[in-house]
C-alpha cells in the first residue's frame, strides 16, 4: 500500500515537473510560430498610430515577423 502511494506521487511529481518544462517551451516558440512573415499595416497618421509604430521594434524582436508601415493624411 504504501509503495503504490509513493509511487503515485512520484508519477504526479514527474508530470508536473515535466509538464512545466514543456509548457516553458512551448510559450517562448508560440510567440515566433510565425517568425519570417511579413505584415503591410495601412493606418491614418495620428498619435495612436503612432504609439503602435513605437511598439513595433519589440513586437519585431520578440515574434520574427516584420511589420512595414504605411501611414496616410
């Protein structure tokens, strides 16, 4: 009885261990699953436009994809 206990809890331990390494990973490849595309971003030239272009160098950095902005009157 108490082997098939410890045994129970060593087999949560491992899954949750080896879960969270999994998940670790997975989180970090998700944000550059589609690193290598290419997006056109067509917006009007006003200040919250603006605040997306500043954005845009860490948005690049972090997933891989390259935005090219065009801003219009």
């Amino acid at each position: 009885m108490k082997k098939n206990v410890l045994l129970g809890c060593l087999s949560v331990l491992l899954i949750l261990g080896v879960g969270s390494l999994v998940q670790a990973a997975s989180e970090e490849e998700m944000w550059k699953q589609f690193s290598g595309l290419e997006l056109n971003y067509l917006t009007e030239d006003s200040p919250a436009a603006g605040a997306i272009v500043a954005l845009l160098p860490e948005f690049e950095e972090k997933t891989g994809i390259k935005v090219n902005v065009t801003r219009t009157n």
